[in-house]
C-alpha cells in the first residue's frame, strides 16, 4: 500500500514555535468514499496566521486541535473522485493542509486553470495573500493618487502586492522590510517609491524622510516598533487595515510593554483616524473583482511577485518558523509533490 | 464705561487643571467696529474637549495660547451690530468663549429661535454634543435592531443622547455612570436598558451581565478602565466611535500603563473591528438631519436631557475642574446673563 505523510500539532508552543511541536507522521494513503474525492498536494502555502492556529486563544478561527493535521492552503491534484463536478486530473486549490494526501467533499474547491499562471500563484499573488492586499488596501485604506501608503514586510506575500496596488491607484508606496537586500527588490523590482530597512537604528527617522507628507494608509501587517514609528506620521483621516501583527505572533500572550491602548486611541481621536481589522473573508464578495484585476495586472506584468520554496513537507515546520523570523523573501511555498504525478 | 468680564489661560495646567491656570479679567465692554456685531453672552457651555485646548500638545486643533481667552460655545444676544443680517436683540449661537461680551464678524454665528426649545438647548441636545452622539452613533456606530450599545459617561451631554438615539433605533442601551443616583437616572429616566456604576469594584463583571449578548457599539467617550472592561465584550465586527477620552485628558502626557497598544490592534484584528476617531466638524454635512430628527425627538419627549448650571462667569474654572472628575449632573452649563438684558 502507498503510503502517505502528514504534519499534525503535536504540542503548542509558548513563543516561538519549535520542531517539537510539530509531529511528521506516515499513514497509508486513503480511499476516498462516497462523495469524497483524493487530492495530492502539489503546493503548501505557509501563512503567518497559521501562528494563530497552533495557540487556543480566541481568535477568528478556531485553532487545530493537538494531534490534527495543521491547516493550511493548497494546490493539488485530483487523484480520485466520488464527487460531482470534480474528476482525476483535476487542479484544485483548496485547505487540504500539511500533508501530502487529503479527502475533500468537494467544498470550497475551486478548480484552476493550470495554464492560465503557474500554480502557486493561486497560494500568492492570485489566491488568499493578494485578496487579502488587494481588499485591505482598496476597501479599507482606500488610497486617493498622491496620497502615501507604508507597508511593512514588504517584500512579502501580502505586502508586495500591497504597494504594487497603491501604485497602480497612482499613491506613493512606502515599504518597510528586514535587510538591504528585500529593500532593493522592494525598490528597484516591485517599484516602490523607497524601501526602509526596519534593522536600522534610524528606522522611525528613515521612515519620517521617506513620508515628507505624512502617511495616509497604513497596512498594519507586522505591529510592534513598525506601529509606534508610523503613528506620529498619520495624517489626519489616515485609515490603518490592520491584517496581521507577525512581530506579535510569538507573543500573543503578552499584553503589555509599548504605549498604551489610551495613546492609540488618543491619537484616533486627535487625527480622526480609522483602525479596522480584517480578514480576506470579510470580503468575500469581491472575489470577482478581485481575480479579473489582478489575473489582468499580473499578466500586463504590473505586478510582480517572488517565491521562496522548500521541497519536501517534512521541511515544513522548519521554513513556518523561519517565515515568522522573516527570513524567507517573497511567498514561502513547500513544493510538497510535483506538478504531475 | 461699563465694564466686561473674561477668563484667560494664565499657565497650562500639568495634570488635572487648578484655579490658578486660569484668570479673571475686568475690560471695558468692547464696541463693534465696522463689520462686527457685539454679543451678551447669555450662556456658556463647558465641555471636556476645552482640556485639550488648555495644552500645547498636538491636537485636532490649535491650542489656547497663554493670556487668551478661554474658548467655547455660547449663547448669546446680539447688542449692537454692523453686521449684514444680524441685528440687535438676535439670539445666536457661536463661540463667544470664556467672556461676558464678545465681538464677531457673524461668521460661524447661526441665529435661533428663542421659542423653539429653551435657550441652553442649543449648546446641548440641540448643539455639538447632541450633534457628537447623532453623527458617531448613527454614521460611524451605526447600531442595527437588537444591537447591544454602551455608552460611559451616560447621564452627561453626549452620552445620555447616545443610548437614547439607540433606543430609538430599536438597539439595546447600556450605560456606565459614576454613582447610584447617575445610574438610576439614567435608566429610570433616561430610559436606558441598564446602567453599570463605574466606580463598583464588579464593574467589569457588571458589565458583562448587563450585556449577555456581547457589545455591538462601544460609543468611546472616556478610556482607561471602562475601554478595559469593554474590550473583551466587542463582538465580531464590532464599532468604536471614538469622540473623547476624559479619563485621560488630564494625563496626556502618558502614553504607558494599561494594556498595550498592540493588544489592541490584536482585538481589532480577530474582530473585525473598526475603531474611528471623529469631531463631530467630520459630519458638518449631516447637520440637516441631525436637527429635524433631534428637534423632533425632543418635541415627543423621546429624549431627555438634565443641565447643571453653575451661576456667574467667575465660578466657571470651578465648574469645569468639575466636569472633567465627573462631578456635573448632565449637560455643564454657566450662566453668564439673562436671558433678557
């Protein structure tokens, strides 16, 4: 019998994850029943929010529970199916999580057009990190041209596309990312109007020169020494998407340190401010919009986009915990089988 | 010549204001020069906003500057003017500031009718703080059927129009209020829900009684301890209309203590929240609307409103020290002159 490989939560960490909270285990691979179908998993997507899945706080989704597959989205290919609409040969793009194998009923697949762009792009700039940009930025941030718009992590998946929008919406993009090197790609590949490298010490002051008109979109993605530099720089009626607080995932437990709820609301009120958090589920109704613009852009070469890609799924864990220490560049992707069988 | 009283910024106060941040000035009543009108004030209204304007910290709006009088709204008579379309004997409402006469080039003024509703109404239910609870309850709260709201501050200006104008729109109204007797006005009278007394030490737990369903809207008036307590009640999707932090406006210049900052972007963030700072000047627009329907509910006796009233301009810094450690009753108000000269 083939055998198969999955990824479960074995325990959950306190901080940073670690190789012991993760469990590789083989199982044989599994028959699909009726109204099921077999997928094998070509592309893992990891994600920063999956940081939020492993911990029982509350949070928007329920966490996966100890000795479950951890979640995770995918691209895969029909093996086998009992489901209508769906047949062997089929690519999907779907939650079939770390594992190399998963049964579906067929529920929130959406098959792909596997010449339209390369697969993965479905788990980056096409798929739930680009909706996520191209939502937080259009219907929350709603810059006007000439306005500013600062993201951090930018060279990332959601990030990226982030500032790229804000151009094409004719804004300033500002990006914020770790090194000399994300910086140039952000500048010189992505076209960013300039790039600040949060490891310096003159970061905020960088910051300051780089948005001489104050910042009228903040994308709040990472949280931490990134918030406390952009606050003074909002400008008054600034709108702050707040998608993702990575330099906080770790610890999530912590509700101290740092200026206060008061300083932020403060300065909600003095600059008449609007901080809404979100998830690309929110707006799920504009998934057409989203995909014909975007397909459009990405074809036009208007956007552009990077991937930073482990083999194998038992390298999984490893590259999740070097994602939230920021140090893959681009979309981090686990090439988990190949494209066909 | 007759003689004139006002009251200036002497020093800028550090901390909670004292009698000595202010002074009392006797001048002679000024006289109109061309294209200016005098006016008599007749009332002048205190309100929490004018601690921001005591301090040269950044702000919505520029500060009060040292030997200046002391802004605010007034009501008052028109005594003589060289103004097109105003004329000795007008009631209007403007902000004559701190002073017993006051000069103007009529803009900004607007007349009333001193047979509508009372006088003092203007600068209350009928003026900026009923316009405050109107624009951020209504466009920014925007509170449906069933909804749970919280309002602090709920027997003063603002807050007592808040739930009010919820109950109206068929939303559940929950207060929080300073004291046994504030609490049972504010249901028994005002018609609230429930009413929670901060200063009981199960406030938070209190709280979580009277709202068994989880808050919808937390209209945001005060900070500190109560946005503490409502923060872990915000249901998905929640509204934070943030129009004042009393709490905090004497102690500005902290920006530490309590929970962080990102804890809060963190609860944005798994909620879906939308937290938005706002002067009421945002949604000067909406003033129309706002005066039909207050005018209206007002007529019917579906809102109700409560005044303190200290008498003479002198004893105005007192009053206002007052307000801000929540020791009015309702809409703050001094009484400068007659109402008839």
């Amino acid at each position: 019998m083939a055998s198969a490989q999955r990824i479960v939560l074995a325990s959950r960490p306190v901080g940073e994850p670690r190789l012991d909270n993760f469990r590789l285990e083989e199982t044989p691979v599994p028959t699909p029943g009726p109204g099921q179908l077999l997928m094998r998993t070509i592309w893992l997507s990891l994600d920063p929010y999956m940081r939020g899945r492993m911990s029982d706080a509350a949070s928007y989704a329920a966490p996966v529970q100890i000795n479950d597959v951890m979640e995770g989205g995918t691209v895969g290919e029909v093996v086998a199916s009992n489901v209508d609409g769906f047949k062997a040969g089929d690519i999907v793009l779907g939650r079939g999580g770390w594992q190399t194998h998963a049964l579906s009923d067929g529920k929130g697949l959406r098959k792909i057009d596997a010449k339209a762009a390369p697969l993965s792009t479905a788990l980056g700039v096409l798929g739930m990190p680009g909706m996520t940009a191209y939502t937080g930025l259009l219907d929350i941030g709603q810059p006007k041209p000439g306005e500013t718009v600062v993201v951090a992590a930018a060279s990332g998946a959601v990030g990226s596309a982030v500032g790229q929008i804000a151009k094409i919406k004719g804004a300033r993009a500002i990006g914020i990312a770790g090194g000399t090197d994300k910086c140039r790609y952000v500048k010189d590949v992505l076209g960013f109007d300039d790039c600040i490298d949060h490891r310096s010490r003159s970061m905020a002051e960088d910051l300051k020169k780089a948005c001489s008109k104050g910042i009228d979109v903040y994308f709040e993605n990472v949280g931490g020494p990134v918030f406390e530099a952009v606050l003074p720089l909002l400008n008054m009626f600034a709108r702050v998407p707040v998608c993702g607080l990575i330099s906080q995932y770790n610890a999530f437990e912590e509700e101290k340190g740092g200026k206060s709820m008061n300083f932020l609301l403060r300065n909600a009120l003095v600059k008449s401010l609007t901080i809404r958090g979100f998830i690309v589920s929110n707006f799920a109704g504009r998934y057409p919009e989203f995909i014909a613009d975007m397909t459009k852009w990405f074809a036009e070469g208007k956007i552009k986009h990077r991937e930073t890609v482990v083999e194998g799924l038992p390298n999984a864990p490893k590259a999740f915990m070097g994602l939230l220490r920021g140090e893959n560049f681009g979309k981090q992707l686990v090439r988990v089988g190949p494209d066909k069988a």
